[in-house]
C-alpha cells in the first residue's frame, strides 16, 4: 500500500496544502479567540531572522526605533474622517478597566498614525526638527472575519513607521525610498520573492492618504499577496493634529507625512511562494538555520557531526546539529524537509569510513556525497545558488502566468485561470474596476508602461495589474 503523502498536494486543495504545512513544519496554531494565531519557535525564528534584516535596512534610512501604546483614545481616531472611516469595522473598542465603566473608550491601535501625530504634534517645534524619522515594532488588531494564520489574522505583529518632513517633495521621496530600498531589496534579495512595485488606485488606497505605493507577489497559485505598503498621508493628519513647525522665513507651516509597514504576513508569503508538496522552502539569506547536520546512528557520527558542525558555525554558516540517534533517521530527515531547512548534511557508519558526507539540497532538490574536509567551502556557493534559483523560479512563473488584455472580461477571465492580467488603465478606469470587484477581482497597482512607479493615477501609459488576490 502507498504511504500516504504527508501534505495535501498543492494541485488538489492549495488552501488546504497551506494549512497542513502550518501545522506539520511547526509554524503556528491557532489561538484562542477566533482570528488570533499563536506563532511556534520555528515559526518566530522566521519573523525573527526578517526583523533583522528589515530592522538594518529602516536604520540604514534614517529612521530611529520608538514605542506607542497599545490604547489610543477613541477620540484620536474620529479626527481624521477618512480614517476612522476605513478603521471603523475593524476595530476593538474597550469600554470597560479596573471594574468600572471608562468615561471614554478606548481602541486597541489598528495602526498608528492618530496616536503618533499626537506627539509628533509635541515634538516638531521648528524646521530644524524635521525630517523626524520614526519606526515601531509591534502588534495590531483589525477584527477579521475570514481570518487565516499568517496572511489575516485578528491580531498580527509588524513594523510601522511615521515621518514627518517640512515639503511634500521631501515626503514622497522618503515613501518611495522605503518602498524600493528597504521594502523591494529585502523582499527580492532576502525573501526571493519578485514582487511587483506600483502605487494604489484611489479606490484601493490607504485610509487617510494621498498616495499608497504596494509591492504585490505572485504565489504559487496564481493569487496576489500585497506583501507591503508605504504611504504619502500628505498634511491630512497635520491639519487634525495641528503637527505645525516654524519654518526658516518664520511662517508656521503643516508637515508633510509618510507612514508604512509591512507584517507576518510576509511569513504567509514565503510559504506560498516557496513551498512544495514536499513542505517549506526557506531561502538561504533569510534561514536562521542553514544548514542541519544529522547524525544517523552511532556514537562515532554524533561525535563527528558535531565536529562538523562547530566547523561551519566558525565559517560563518547558520548551523543545527541534529544528534538525537534515539529518534529514527527517516522521521528527522521528513521534519528538516517539511521545515525547509536549505541543506542537509547526514553522517552515518559508512560515511565515517569514507571521510564524507551526505548532502541533500532542500531546494533543487537531489543529493550527493561530499568530503567533510570539503564542507566549510563548498557551502556558501550553495547557498546562494540556491537562493537564486528561487528568486528566478519566483520571477519566471509571474512573467509566464501574465497577460496582456483590453477589457474587463478577459482581465476577469485571466484571474480567474489563476494568473494576472494587465490592462490600459484608461480602457479599465473605476467603472472597469467596480465592475471586476463584483467577480472578487481586484486592481492590484497600477504601474508605468515599462514597469516602473507612474508619478500619478491619471499618467500617460499607466496599466493597471488585476488579479485574484489573499
């Protein structure tokens, strides 16, 4: 008899496929209360390793890390119409502390911005003040109503950062740094995932903002997954909060604000993107393990894995040693590959005599003996061939499931055949696009001819890429 496959195969329920990986790599649970998630050790260290990188590159441009509270009054919300418009069904409201009734409620932040130009409003005094360049990590809560571990949760853990500049020259600039340098370099050379960079239709934007800039990935089902936004919020907070600075010909003036975040649901992303019916595939820069060192049975191969694995820690490569000889080989060898583990190295007896090892490649897939003296060296350029292999996997299937359409029924029939479509913005326009939302089809960006950002939502050549979309 067959043994049965230990994920539902991708092609026969890809939902399903997902929620099995989730479970069996260890990744998550659910929580609790509906919506909620509680994010397992390997699950974290994947969160942890992308703060990280993340974390340098917000540092790199400029920004200091801060923290906000978790209550904001509900007052501070309603100041902005737009915003507490588009917050207004998601939102957690506590009526009631300490045994008694508040005499205002208060709301579990869904973002920042209200709380955040209520200091900045403190802080910035004049033009010497600014750029004032902030970011928290954090968690958030938007009441979701189909939630899934990951990629909609009702509670989730992300980063956000606030600035404020004395021009809206100076503000866009800053949002579309973060959307290419910090957002669009770590998606692409740490998470190997080609995403797509352009700017939200009105309709689609941020609640409070002039401007939304989003970076969409295509996963392996043909669906959308918005993986990070940045936003111009132009002087839309300024004017409720009084954010004013003395400018240097000594007029008071409004700043000009950004603000922009990405979340776990990059976790989501990379299991979409990369995993196969065999589990997990983490690439290479990201992995907060490398490589796994498995010793498979014997005292003498415990003993060398071990040794081997000192080696590689000391050249630099993430490593685990895996010397429970008291657990089979062939059980541990299925939970490396479910958790996407870049290499394994396996000793055993006849290895020992040999003086090699075993090296199996979680990505291509595919294994072949090797020196042990041999390791230290050959790794690091296997890590990164295999870090690219996925970001090329990643680009080749978007590229090769898009397509180039003209009306709003075969851009429909494109996302419905699990791929994406582009469309001449000005064919489509809002009508097209309301018309597209009824079949749960959504604009996903818009972007220039040539793929580029277009400077704004009316230019010449603007396309719109349409899709199904998480």
């Amino acid at each position: 008899m067959a043994k049965a496959p230990v994920l539902t195969p991708q092609a026969d329920d890809f939902p399903r496929w997902y929620q099995d990986l989730i479970n069996k790599a260890e990744l998550a649970d659910n929580g609790p209360v509906r919506g909620t998630m509680v994010i397992r050790p390997y699950g974290y260290g994947l969160w942890e390793r992308m703060q990280q990188e993340m974390d340098a590159r917000i540092k790199d441009a400029g920004a200091q890390n801060a923290y906000f509270p978790l209550l904001i009054p509900q007052s501070y919300l309603t100041r902005e119409a737009e915003h507490v418009e588009g917050f207004a069904p998601e939102l957690a409201v506590v009526t009631h502390g300490g045994g008694k009734e508040l005499d205002e409620p208060v709301v579990i932040r869904p973002t920042s911005e209200s709380i955040v130009n209520e200091y900045f409003s403190k802080w910035v005094q004049s033009y010497r003040d600014l750029p004032l360049l902030i970011n928290q990590w954090a968690n958030v809560v938007r009441w979701e109503m189909r939630p899934r571990v990951f990629l909609r949760t009702s509670e989730f853990l992300w980063q956000e950062g606030h600035t404020a500049h004395a021009t809206r020259e100076d503000a866009r600039a800053y949002a579309a740094r973060i959307h290419q340098d910090v957002y669009a370099d770590f998606l692409v050379n740490v998470l190997g995932i080609d995403v797509l960079l352009g700017r939200k239709t009105p309709k689609e934007r941020f609640a409070g903002a002039i401007n939304t800039l989003t970076l969409e990935g295509m996963m392996r089902d043909g669906k959308a997954l918005q993986l990070g936004t940045s936003h111009e919020l132009g002087q839309n907070f300024a004017k409720a909060f009084n954010t004013s600075y003395l400018s240097k010909e000594g007029k008071q003036e409004l700043v000009w604000q950004t603000s922009w975040g990405v979340s776990t649901r990059m976790v989501g992303g990379l299991i979409m993107s990369h995993g196969d019916d065999s589990g997990l595939r983490v690439p290479p820069r990201l992995a907060a393990v490398q490589v796994v060192v498995l010793a498979i049975k014997g005292d003498e191969a415990v003993a060398k894995v071990r040794e081997i694995g000192a080696a590689l820690k000391a050249a630099g490569i993430r490593v685990q040693v895996d010397d429970r000889i008291d657990t089979p080989f062939g059980r541990r060898a299925v939970d490396w590959e479910l958790k996407g583990v870049p290499v394994r190295v396996e000793v055993g007896p006849r290895d020992l005599e040999n003086g090699t090892a075993m090296l199996a490649r979680r990505i291509p897939g595919g294994k072949e003996p090797v020196r042990v003296d041999e390791l230290a060296a050959l790794l690091p350029g296997i890590l990164e061939e295999d870090q690219a292999q996925l970001l090329t996997e990643s680009r080749e299937r978007r590229e090769s499931r898009t397509s180039d359409v003209r009306t709003v029924a075969e851009a429909a029939e494109a996302a419905a055949g699990g791929g994406w479509a582009r469309v001449p913005w000005a064919d489509l326009g809002p009508e097209g696009e309301a018309e597209l939302a009824k079949q749960a089809v959504t604009v996903r960006c818009l972007i220039a001819e040539d793929g580029s950002v277009p400077s704004s939502d009316d230019a010449p050549g603007t396309v719109a890429v349409v899709a199904r979309a998480y």
